[in-house]
C-alpha cells in the first residue's frame, strides 16, 4: 500500500487533503508540528475546535513535533523575509517539509502532502513560490498539493501512478465554497473556522516580540510566552514590565513566572498580577508598584501598599497609583506608535 506523510493543522484544508488521498487507498500518517506561536494543539482545551477530532473520525494517526529552536532562529532570520509582520512563511514551510522529509524516509513513505492551496496565501501558495519551497526542502517532485493538484505540475507519484490525479482537486483562491462542498462529501461537519492561527500574523504580538528580540536575542521561553498576555511596559533595555488584564491573564502570568522575578499585587482590592523581569533598581520597583496600584480597583486612593513577592523574599511597597498618568504609561508602553499627521 502507497504511503505517504501528510503536514496537518487540524484545519478544513489539510484534512481535506488526507481524506482525498485516503480515498485512493492511500496510508497516511499526519504529522502537527508545534511553534511557540501558535495553538498548543497538544491541549485541546486551548483551541476552538478538537483538531484530533477528524483524526478519530476517519481512522488516520497523527504525530506531534515541536520545531522549538529551529523555528525561533528562522523567525529571528528568515531567508526569504517575513510576510506582513513578523510570519516568515516560506522559510517556516521549507522548515516544516525538512522535518517531513526525515519521517518519510524514518517510515519508509513515498511521498509528502499538503492542505495548502494556490493563491490562498499571498507570501507561500503562489505557483511560484510552492517549486522553491520544494526545492529547498529537498524534496522536489514528492510534495503533493491534492486541493490543487490538476493546476500544478505532475508530481512524482502521480507520475508513477500511484496517485490518480484525475480524482484530485483544482482549487484555487480564497473561497471556501469548494473545499465546503468536499467535505460534505467526505460527511467532514466539526472543522474550525478560517483564522490566521499563527500569533506572528498579528501585528500586536508582531511588535512585541520585535521588541523583545531587540533586547533580547535570545529569549526564553517564558519571555516568549509572555508576549501573549497582559499589558507591557519596557522601562530600560535590562527589564520590563508585564501587567496581567483578568483573571486569567494573572493565572498565566503565575504559571510562567520563575523564583527570581518579582510579582507585584494589590491585597483586599481587585489587582492585577504584575511581573518584574530582570535586575530592577529601588526606583524601578517603585514605579513597577505604582504601575500595578494604577490598575487595580485602588486607583482612586492617594497610597496603597502593594506587596512584592521574590524569590522567597516578601514585603510591601507604598505606592502612589495617582503618581502615574497616562502620559507615563504611554511613554514606557511596548506598542507601536503610529505616527500621525495633522491635516490643516
């Protein structure tokens, strides 16, 4: 039986691309390969949809790799540029093709799938760009696009016919009427919505982690994972500020925080949880107290104490939540500034 290894997102169009290549008695196994920016798919509870849930519905088996490191310098570095912000598309394709590569020849598989689509994507899935990226990888003539397949070239396996390419797809563009339709057909009903997926698509997070790489190289994890969450402050290149918004941000912002940051609360009032990163100064720990007194429900009063927890250190700081207007906080917030022009 042929087989082959198949890239899975959990999404509409790489399961599609497995269904139609199942269809022609092909094995497939999927692999997900997991970024620090994107959906922990290992955690079905931090997706909108259970992307396992195709998987154990039609009986094909998928992996986990995470690309770790080997992600973080191509975003550092991409060889091909980034796409709009910070997503470096086609050098994270060629990344993730490499890694297939290795587990076709480890399971003995004689070809490659994709979900992507021509003219889909504006940076990756273009007629041009799709033979680079196969070219790169080391792997050309063995990636097979079943969406779009009679719109490209002929691939290997269908040139010794161990795909039938007439039972393979053409689409093409950005509708998803025609991969709707399909999976119909497969009877494919709990798909996730179209969304970037990707936190590198965001310009938010784009920025921020832009900025953190321009005073950090090389980040830890933790740095990286903070970016998701909260509101934050770069008071001098050595350290900053992170702000939690809810509950939840506070919860994460905990989970993440090691024995040499500092964590700042308001007690007896609605707070966030504040983390200091770094080697702060007497002052900066002021500040970083009356940042946090300013956006706990203590905002209104003239003095707070704010208590400061470090390594296995605690104590209070007096705060002055008044102390910091906007102006401050604008001066030291990590957005971007756009720059505007004043029309007379």
């Amino acid at each position: 039986m042929p087989k082959a290894i198949a890239l899975f997102s959990g999404g509409l169009d790489s399961t599609l691309a497995i269904l139609t290549a199942m269809r022609q008695g092909i094995e497939v196994i999927a692999v997900t390969f997991l970024t620090h920016f994107g959906c922990d798919i290992s955690d079905r509870s931090s997706c909108s949809k259970d992307p396992f849930s195709a998987a154990e519905k039609f009986g094909f088996k998928v992996k986990l790799c995470h690309l770790a490191d080997k992600f973080i310098e191509i975003v550092k570095n991409p060889k091909f540029g980034y796409g709009k912000n910070m997503n470096p598309c086609i050098d994270c394709r060629i990344l993730m093709l490499k890694e297939a590569k290795e587990l076709m020849e480890i399971f003995s598989a004689d070809f490659i799938i994709t979900g992507e689509v021509l003219g889909q994507r504006p940076m990756s899935q273009r007629r041009d760009t799709f033979p680079r990226i196969d070219r790169e990888a080391g792997l050309e003539g063995y990636v097979l696009r079943p969406l779009s397949t009679k719109l490209l070239k002929p691939t290997i396996p269908e040139q010794l016919g161990i795909v039938d390419r007439e039972k393979l797809c053409n689409f093409c563009g950005r509708t998803r009427k025609p991969q709707m339709a399909l999976a119909r057909e497969f009877g494919l009903t709990d798909y996730p919505a179209p969304s970037g997926g990707c936190l590198l698509t965001d310009p938010v997070y784009s920025y921020r982690l832009k900025e953190l790489l321009k005073y950090n190289p090389a980040p830890s994890l933790k740095d990286i994972n903070l970016l998701r969450v909260g509101r934050h402050f770069r008071i001098s290149d050595g350290w900053k500020i992170v702000v939690g918004r809810n509950k939840e941000e506070n919860d994460v912002i905990r989970s993440l925080s090691e024995n040499t940051d500092y964590l700042l609360q308001v007690e007896g009032f609605g707070s966030p949880l504040t983390i200091l990163c770094g080697n702060p100064s007497e002052s900066a720990l002021e500040l970083a107290a009356s940042i946090c007194a300013r956006y706990s429900d203590a905002k209104k009063l003239p003095e707070v104490d704010v208590a400061v927890s470090n390594k296995d250190e605690r104590y209070y700081l007096s705060a002055q939540p008044r102390s910091v207007g906007d102006e401050i906080l604008e001066m030291y917030r990590v957005e971007r500034k756009e720059l505007t022009v004043a029309v007379k």
